[in-house]
C-alpha cells in the first residue's frame, strides 16, 4: 500500500514555529506534497518535494528525505489564520496517483 | 475561486438514490481528479481521467462511476446511495496526468457537499 501517517492534531501558539511531521511507504514513490485546507473549503497547493532537502517558501519549509520515508512541513511565525489542517500526499506511480494522508489539524493560540 | 467548477454545491436526498456530480476543470488542464472527504477523514482518492481516459483508480466503490467529456468536464455518478455515502466531494485538475516535470500541482474545487437521509 501507500500508507500516509501524520499526526492528527498539534497545538501551537501564535507567533511560534511548529513542525508537521508525515511519514510515507516509499514503493513506487514520485514526491510529496503539503496542501492547506480550511474547514469546509478547498485544499490549496503549499508546497512540493521530489530531491533530497529542504525547500523554503516565506513563512512554511518543506523537507523530503527519500531514503527514509520521511517528510515535514514547517511554519514560521505562526498566525492565527494558520490554524487548518494541513495534509501531506504522496504521488505514487506512473500517472502520479495523489494519495492524501488523513491531515493534521492545527490550532493556533493567542 | 480556483477555476476549477463544481456543481451542486449541496445537495441532500433519500437512502437508494441516485446522483450525478458534474466538475469542469481549470482552463487548459487535461486531467480530472475525484476525491471523497468524509467527517474528520481525510481525502480518499477516487479516480482520475486524463484527456477523456481513465488512468488510475482508487478504492471507488462499484455503486460509483465516473466519466470525462470530449469537452473535458467530468461527472461523477453515486447509485443506490447509503448513509455512508455522505460527504464532501473534490474534483481537482491538473495539466498533465503524468509527472512530466515532477510537480503535478492539483487545483481543487469548492467540493459539492451530498448528505444522504
């Protein structure tokens, strides 16, 4: 299978860092990507991993290690709109099936 | 707004029915994507069309089905509707159906929410 497992709710308190970790079976493995999504709305694209490391983007960094099956997605200076579930999904396979881990609910305190 | 189109929005109906979910996809994408979110639960990979093709299937249930238009819009049909059945459906698309260049972005839908009594 291509299990995804995060964590399924983290606390975190405004202006903090918080770091999501998500673990994946790495058999047929393309990349991993990190989605927002708000209650009720639409996942939106945050980030995408295919090498080895960590890419930046502002706020929210992303890292892949391949070998060990292993990803996070970090916030910075956490604000209080940050507060979602955050999903990790890994594309598997020669058409890229997206398969979506269960997400992370944040809850950003004052 | 996305640019990828969903409709209904709601849509609330009886045990044993049938629906139709239709999707058009962001202008200029190929590829079609349904996805079922329950309660609390994460998104279940449904199927994917790529060009009018199917090209991957998830744990769909033989009660759904699905297609993609020459116009590229797609529909996702859900028969003999249960209770279970209730939740938010994406449809996503993207350009391509293949990783091409590594990143196959997904642009999802609002969802159409289907609540079954």
């Amino acid at each position: 299978g291509q299990n995804i497992d995060q964590p399924t709710e983290m606390t975190a308190t405004e202006g903090a860092i918080v770091q999501i970790n998500c673990t994946y079976q790495t058999s047929g493995f393309n990349g991993l990507f990190w989605y927002q999504q708000h209650a009720g709305e639409a996942p939106t694209f945050l980030s995408y991993n295919v090498l080895d490391g960590l890419e930046e983007k502002g706020r929210f960094s992303s890292f892949l290690s391949r070998s060990k099956g292993y990803s996070y997605l970090l916030l910075k200076e956490l604000q209080m709109k940050d507060s979602a579930s955050y999903l990790c999904a890994g594309g598997f396979g020669g058409y890229n099936k997206l398969i979506f881990g269960a997400g992370t609910r944040l809850a950003v305190h004052p | 707004d996305s640019g990828v189109t969903q409709t209904p929005k709601h849509l609330i109906t009886a045990t044993g029915q049938r629906v139709t979910l239709r999707c058009s996809p962001r202008s200029g994408d190929l590829s079609v994507y349904w996805y079922q979110q329950s309660l609390d639960q994460g998104l279940q990979f449904l199927i994917q069309y790529y060009n009018g093709e199917e090209r991957a299937k998830g744990n769909i249930l033989e009660r759904f089905s699905a297609q993609q238009f020459p116009d590229l819009h797609s529909e996702l049909n859900l028969s003999s509707l249960e209770l279970g059945d209730s939740a938010l459906y994406f449809c996503a698309s993207s350009v391509v159906g293949e990783p091409i260049s590594g990143a196959n972005v997904l642009t999802f839908g609002a969802g159409s929410r289907l609540t079954v009594l």
